[in-house]
C-alpha cells in the first residue's frame, strides 16, 4: 500500500517543518503564542474483516521488510477474581505451551525453527515471523488459542512459580507501594483494588482454570491485528481457515463496584518496610477521566507539564534542585469503565522523606493555581507533535489506533485531529484540566519506608497519617521503643556474635581471610569483589567491572585508594580508620572499648541491637542469633548500608554469603563465591 506511506512521510515533513519554524521564532514569554494552523494528518485505515464467529481482524500491509506480526487482544471487561486471585495469571502462563495434538517440547522448538516467536496470556497473544512462516506460525497460534494444552502438572507448576514469586517481592517497596496503593485508591473488592496472595493461589483448582478459559477466551470480542508483508484477501483466507474453528462463547459481562470513596482532606498513608534505605512515594486521587471527554487532552497537556519528563515541574524541583532523587514523574489514567487514578512518584533518601512530599504537593498546587508559562506550553505541544509524528512512521500505530477507535468509542477522525486539538489547549484549560484531576485538596500520599528513620519528619509535615501494612490494612503506629533489659551492653552483644559466628578460641586461629564475590549492576554487567584481611592490619579490597578495576590497600601502617590509574594515598585520619575495620573481625577490636550499645532497632522484620562504633558508622546484630545482619555509614556522599546475611559455616566459622549494599535508591547484591581461611593471602597483596 503505497499511498499510505507516501501520505504519512510527506505529513510528516509538514509537521517537522512547523516545529523547525516555531522554535525559531522570538517568543514573548508572557504571552500565550497563537495557534497557528495544526499540519493534517492523514492515516490510512486497515483493512477489516470479521469472521463468523465473532472474531474482528485488521490488517495492516507494509512490504519494506519481509515480516509479519500477529496481535491478538480478547476485550474483557475488568474482572474480579476474588478468593482466586491469581487464576488469570496461572492461566495466562499456562497458555502457548503447546496444543492437545501438539507438546510443550515439539511446540516450542518448531518455534525456534522457524526463527520466530509465539506468546500467550489471558486474554492476548502476539506471534511474529519472517513472511514466508507467516502461514504456519499463525496456525500455531490459532491451535495454542483454540485446544491450548492445559495438563495438572503444568497448572502446579505454575501456581508454585507464582508463590515464590511473591515471596520474593514480600519486602519490595514497590511491590507494596503497587499494591497497597491499588488497594486504598480502589478498594479490594474492584478488579483494579484486589491483589494476589500466596492464600488466594492455594485456592485456585485446575477447575477453575478451565472454567475461566471457558469463559474469558472467547473470539465475540476478539480482535486480531496482523501488520507486515502480507495480502489482505491471503490473510483474511488463511485467517478463516485457522480461526473458523474457535467456537463462540456466552457474552461476558460484569458489575463493576463503586471505588473507594476520594479523601475530603490530603491524608498521609504510611506502610513501615523496616531497614528500607529510601522512600517509595506516590501522591494520587482518583480521577473519571475517558478519551472521548472534551478535556481530555488539556489533561494530557497539564500532566505532561507536571510530571512528563525531565523537563516537568516535579523533576526540575526533586531531582535538579533539590537532589532528592533520580527522577520523580506523573501519570494520569483514562478508562472506559469508570474510575482511573492521577498519580505521581520518587523514590527518595530516608533524610528527605518529608521536604520531597512538601515539594510534591507544592508542585501541584502550582500547576492548579499559575499560569503556564507560554514557552513551556509551546515545547510540550511541540514534543507531542514530535512523537506523534514518529509513531506515524511504524505500522503497528495504524492498526493500534484503528483498535483503540473501536475499544473505547472514539470519533473516526480522533486521531486525524489529534494534533489539532493539542494545539488548541489553552493555558486557562491546562490549569482548569490540574484542577480537575490533580487535587492536592484530596491527596492520599502513600508513603512507603523505614519509618524509625522517617516517622519523625514526616509527622512535621502536618497531614494526618494512617498506618497500614503491606497488605493495605489498617494497622497502629508502629512502636519503635523496644524494650531492652537493663543488664545489656556492648560487650554482651559484641561476645554473642563472636560465640555465634564459631567462639573466640576458633576466630584466635584466623590470620587472614580471602573472600571472592560478585554482583549483577545490571543484565549482562557483573561486579567482581575481592577483599583479603589479616590480624596484622592489612586490607585488600578490589573491584573489578567491564574491565575497569578499582582498589583499596592497607599495608599495615600505609594505605592508598587506586581508580582509573590514579594513586591516592589515605590520610593518617583514614590509615587509622582502615586499622581499626582490618581485623577479618572487627568486632575483637571493638571489644577494646570505644563503642556503645544504644537501642534496640527493627532491622526489616527483625529486632537488633545497635551499637555505634563512631559517629560515621553503626552496626546491628540480631537479638535472636547474634549475628551481624545490616551496617550502616554516614558520609559527605550520603548514607549507605551494607546488609548481611545467609550465613554458611566455613572452616568452622560463619561468614554471610549474601552482602547487600545500598547508597541512595540503588542496591546491589553481592553472592559470595568462595571464602579462604588462613590461605591465599600474602604481603604482596598488599603492597
């Protein structure tokens, strides 16, 4: 179709004009440029088809290269899954995992065969491959969706992958700042509100599996989008070929509850994650908000201005002025069914908890009651315009707009228009839209950290808070003054990690311990760690990554630091301190005195002695076991905190195999690969 691109390239080219010439223009800030005439768009609609049984097909055709890609999208309404949460993602992970006449092996490696891919969920699917498998693959795809291969066995296998899943974002901050913000903005009786449960998944029976497929996979209000170098009257044949056979369900149907009521009054909600070392926060309200409203793209406009990028009011003020994170930004929903939510999110340093939601709620407030600035209006229209015009130039945009025309009852021309009506928002609209779906007034800022570093603060700010748990129910203060007995000291805590790591007789036989570890900065980018200590205060610690290397060396009465080949020697200060944390257990130097025992400290769920080694540095051992479980380090950089546990017995001593540590919002994980006692260790490795 060679009218499409060439339409689609040339307006394009009058759309970049228009921003080439509008930035070059001399504005007056303060007042609001005129409207010149928005660029036409012109968007080729898809071919259309519907088969029989219900099941609605766009086709997209576009020859530059020798693909094909199959979308398929089953509208459901929202569903409320109640005591079975989780069934439709067991049942959405057991799908595309081969067919009754096909197995899960075969299936996959025809796949890998054929140089393609094949994925299915609940209620979607997406397949792709070079255009001379275009036929097969979508067979398989029809064949996975029609007879999927639901066995017991896959179905166990999936509920346990989901479960232990949970379990490892049980502490996530952001796996509970999803959740309970959900929860509180929604209600847990609305689909959007409700959350999965290692109790929930227990409940779901291979019955409802079946059920759920019976009832949810249906083609009445299915839509497959095929885009790429194909024909439409061979697609709409091989369609009705593959598909004729996919059997018509009842209409799905369904009450959707009234959401949780909006706050009369701006309300902190606080979710303690004992030993957290920053603040998930989000400042949200519920908004009824749909993309064929009057304002909706005013709120578009006003969101973008807010919190949109690096250029928003929220980022230019948390993280370029302030420095409290690395980024802080805003969304806001539009849903065909009711209720969606305005949000805004940071996660911040513990220290800034309080000032980051004073100046998230400022911001708000600022965009409610000023003016924009002219220029700022004309740089988000014209960076719409820019990535509208980008998105023109990939196929699957005409397909994808044609679908949401459909899905949520839009205008034919919604899209044809849609620069026109961004460029005539207004500045009284965008602040009419703020006011209207950013409400500082009903503000449920949900705060998620360490509240024995944070409460304190975030009391000042002069919200009323509510305390919840992770499961966004309600919950009391938590109390942070645990008791300690009135017989407990340093010393006591210092002897009980040393009997629990393997007894002062065992550790007196250490000379020098070798340790090797690393860690995943990110996918495909490994950290190597090295340290070696001796009692003879020497210290060698070296990292390694993407062939960079860094070090830090103590050679008993000297030391240097070493990065990108530049040689830094330590001060006497920092000789004196690297002494002193040498020792392959530091503790035994503690035990000479200068430390104090001060408090007893929830370390996540565990309560711990901590003992403050100087005014830098504090250390936390575990009421129950002894052991050395979180370290935490002041400096001019920030504070940082090293977490240490799965402790594992090597040579009759336990050392942790797992070290954490976290500077700000980032955390790496260090898995320890091998630990040396009294070999491997040498002068020269300190020199």
């Amino acid at each position: 179709m060679n009218t499409f691109n060439i339409k689609t390239k040339l307006s394009a080219f009058v759309v970049l004009f228009f921003i080439a010439l509008s930035v070059s223009a001399q504005i007056d800030r303060s007042k609001q440029p005129k409207a010149g005439p928005a660029p036409k768009i012109t968007l080729e609609e898809p071919g259309e088809f519907t088969l029989k049984n219900g099941l609605k097909v766009l086709v997209v055709e576009n020859h530059k290269l020798p693909r094909v890609s199959y979308s398929l999208r089953i509208d459901n309404p929202p569903i409320y899954e109640g005591n079975i949460a989780g069934v439709t993602s067991v049942l959405g992970a057991m799908l595309g995992n081969g067919t009754e006449t096909i197995s899960k092996d075969a299936f996959n490696e025809e796949i890998d065969f054929l140089g393609a891919s094949l994925n299915l969920g609940f209620g979607s699917g997406y397949a792709s491959a070079l255009s001379q498998y275009s036929e097969r693959i979508l067979e398989l795809m029809a064949d996975a969706v029609i007879n999927p291969l639901l066995t017991v066995e896959e179905f166990e296998s999936e509920k346990n992958k989901l479960i232990e899943s949970l379990k490892n974002n049980d502490k996530n901050p952001d796996a509970i700042a999803g959740r309970v913000g959900s929860a509180l903005s929604y209600g847990k009786t609305h689909p959007y509100g409700e959350f999965t449960t290692e109790e929930t998944i227990k409940n779901i029976t291979f019955d409802n599996i079946k059920a759920y497929y019976q009832q949810y996979m249906n083609p009445n209000n299915a839509y497959l989008v095929v885009i790429g170098d194909v024909d439409f009257k061979t697609v709409e044949k091989q369609v009705k070929k593959y598909f004729k056979k996919w059997e018509t369900g009842a209409s799905v149907s369904t009450t959707i509850p009234k959401t949780a009521e909006s706050l009369p009054v701006p309300q902190i909600n606080f979710i303690d994650v004992p030993g957290a070392t920053q603040s998930n926060i989000s400042v949200t309200n519920n908004v009824s908000l749909k993309m064929n409203d009057p304002d909706y793209f005013s709120a578009l406009i006003a969101n973008e201005i807010l919190g949109g990028g690096g250029e928003g009011y929220l980022f230019l003020n948390l993280r370029e002025k302030n420095g409290y994170t690395y980024g802080s930004y805003s969304s806001v929903g539009a849903n065909r069914y009711g209720m969606s939510r305005f949000s805004t999110t940071a996660k911040v340093r513990n220290a800034v908890t309080d000032s980051a939601v004073v100046e998230t709620l400022k911001e708000m407030k600022r965009i409610n009651n000023e003016p924009v600035d002219a220029e700022v209006l004309r740089n988000v229209k014209a960076k719409y315009t820019g990535n509208f015009v980008m998105a023109l130039e990939r196929p699957q945009t005409i397909a994808n707009y044609a679908l949401n025309i459909k899905l949520n009852n839009l205008p034919k021309d919604f899209y044809a228009t849609y620069l026109q009506k961004i460029n005539d928002v207004t500045i009284d609209e965008v602040n009419a839209a703020a006011k209207k779906y950013m409400r500082p007034e009903n503000a449920r800022v949900i705060v998620v950290g360490n509240g024995v570093e944070v409460l304190d603060n975030l009391q000042k700010v002069g919200l009323p808070i509510r305390y919840y748990d992770k499961f966004a129910d309600l919950s009391e203060k938590p109390e942070y003054d645990i008791e300690m007995p009135a017989d407990m000291d340093a010393s006591k805590v210092l002897n009980a990690y040393i009997n629990a790591v393997g007894g002062s007789a065992t550790l007196a036989k250490v000379n020098s311990v070798f340790i090797t570890a690393e860690a995943e900065l990110q996918p495909g980018v490994v950290i190597n760690l090295e340290m070696k200590k001796t009692t003879k205060n020497q210290s060698l610690q070296q990292i390694n990554v993407m062939g960079q290397t860094q070090k830090q060396v103590l050679d008993g009465s000297a030391g240097y630091s070493m990065a990108q080949g530049q040689r830094k020697d330590m001060t006497d200060a920092e000789v004196k301190e690297a002494q002193f944390e040498s020792s392959p257990f530091p503790e035994v130097n503690y035990l000479n005195g200068g430390v104090t025992l001060e408090k007893i400290e929830k370390v996540e769920d565990e309560n711990a002695y901590k003992i403050k080694v100087d005014e830098e540095t504090s250390v936390y051992y575990s009421v129950e076991t002894g052991l050395k479980i979180k370290e935490v380090k002041a400096s001019e950089a920030g504070q940082s905190s090293t977490f240490y546990g799965d402790y594992k017995d090597v040579s009759g001593i336990k050392f942790p195999f797992k070290i954490s540590q976290t500077m700000g919002p980032r955390k790496i994980d260090f898995i320890v690969k091998e630990i040396k006692v009294n070999e491997g260790v040498s002068d020269a490795d300190f020199e």
